[in-house]
C-alpha cells in the first residue's frame, strides 16, 4: 500500500529513542535546571521517539556509552564541593565520549566543573573534568555576583535566559565559546563571551530553564544526538513552538528593558 511508511521511515529506524543520563540531579538542580529534561522529554514524546531518563548520582553506576546525550544543572559552591570528587572519578570517560561526539549540556555550576578547576568564594579549588578548556575564579564574597536576565548571539541564533553566578570563567586561547553577549554579564562581565562549545557539548551559565525558551537549542542537542546513533538522516519534525517563541520573546523583552533601564 503506497504511503503506509513514508521514505523517511526507512531511511532511520521507525522507533528511536532518546537516552538521556542526568548528573546529580538532586544536587546540582539550582534555578529549576530540571527544566532542560522536561523540555528534552516533551519534544521527544510529541514526534513519537522514545525519552529512556537515568538519574546518576554520587556512587551510581555510569558509562557514557550507553547514552545518547548527558545533562548536568547548576549548584552553589558547596553543592559543587560535594559533587566534585565522583564528578572527578567519571571525569576520563566523560572527556573521551565527548571528544568522540557525546552531545552534553552543562549548565552554571555544572559548566564551571566541566572546565579544569573552580577558585571558589573563599579560595577552595574545586578540580574540573576539562571537557572544556577553562578555568572558573570566583573573585570573593564581597564581589559583586553576575545576576540577571541573558541575550546571546549563537551560531543556532538567539539565546536567551538567566544567570546568577559568582564565579568569572576564562577560556583557553583554542576554547571556542558557547555566544557572544547582547545582554547580561556571560563568562567573566569583561570579555563579551558566554559558555563554551566544544563538539556537540555545550556549556553555558544560562538558567531559565534555558531549553524551553529556547526550543531551536534544544531540538540542536537532539539532533546531534539521534544523529549519532541513528546516522545522518535522522530529521525531526516541527512542533508548534508558539508557546516557546513567546516566553523566549518576553525573556528578551525584559532582557532589553532592564538593560535600558540599568543605562539610565
Ligand atoms: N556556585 C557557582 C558560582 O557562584 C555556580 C552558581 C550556579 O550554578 N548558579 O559561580
């Protein structure tokens, strides 16, 4: 019967699915990161892929190839303290999967501990994983923290979301980065960049929930990751993102309204 299974369902599997490992979500959930799996879950679930969520926690079993995309949220410094030697131990296996095309979202306090170490608001050095070449150094407790709205310029579009972070973030000189800043402080207030990007991983200061705001983003981060299990001619249907057009909209009308008002 012509039209019973389309071209394309032949082209990748009829059923794919989606095996997202989440990082310490009990710990590193600050500014309702949680968000990102939501959003991941509904825009799998409404094209009919399957969305299989593992919760790693410290002293969980954990091996990146047997997932498809890996999420870590933010924390304050002595949520990332409690977190960083099991992060540490996962640290090789998580490097070489994302070397070799893991997709991975790291956001804030989790962006900063996938660099190579965090200077905390009291000196602590906190190691990182090195996904990213970086270094994070918060300048005190007395310094004043990036807190605010976020617009960014990335190479899939506008960004938009929420930072709060003490921590300033350096790049190596070979580091690309996640944006550039419109709106907000970014990595360190001085240099214009935000987050970091190295193959599909992505690590950014942007809460919000970042993904639901930003829904070319996140169907980005499925892409990449169907992709590499399923081949290249994996495609994925539009949704109606009305809803998520308008709250990206009204996070960058505020982002400019506050901006002006802070000029004033
Ligand atoms: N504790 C880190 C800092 O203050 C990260 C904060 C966060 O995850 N929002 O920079």
């Amino acid at each position: 019967m012509p039209g019973l299974f389309p071209l394309s369902s032949f082209l990748y599997p009829l059923h794919m699915e989606l095996r997202v490992a989440h990082l310490y979500p009990d710990v590193m959930n600050i500014y309702g990161d949680r968000g990102n799996v939501i959003a991941l879950r509904y825009r799998c679930e409404a094209r009919g892929i399957g969305f299989r969520l593992s919760e790693i926690n410290i002293g969980d079993p954990f091996d990146p190839a047997e997932f498809d995309l890996v999420l870590i949220g933010g924390g304050q410094d002595r949520e990332q303290r409690r977190i960083a030697d099991d992060l540490a131990a996962r640290g090789p296996a998580l490097r070489d999967a994302v070397d070799h095309g893991l997709p991975a979202l790291a956001v804030c306090g989790g962006f900063q501990l996938f660099g190579h170490r965090y200077v905390d608001h009291d000196g602590s050095i906190i190691p990182g994983i090195g996904v990213f070449d970086l270094e994070t150094r918060h300048p005190g407790p007395v310094a004043d923290r990036c807190i605010g709205d976020v617009v960014l310029e990335t190479e899939l579009g506008e960004v938009v979301g929420f930072e709060n972070h003490g921590g300033r973030t350096y790049l190596g000189l070979d580091q690309a980065p996640f944006g550039r800043v419109r709106r907000g402080f970014g990595n360190n207030a001085t240099d214009g960049f935000e987050g970091a990007r190295h193959n599909n991983a992505i690590g950014t200061y942007l809460h919000g929930s970042l993904l639901p705001k930003n829904p070319r983003l996140a169907d980005e981060l499925i892409l990449a990751a169907l992709r590499r299990r399923y081949g290249d001619a994996v495609e994925v249907t539009p949704l109606d993102d009305a809803p998520e057009r308008a709250a990206h909209q009204n996070a960058a009308a505020i982002a400019a309204r506050r901006s002006r008002a802070a000029k004033d």
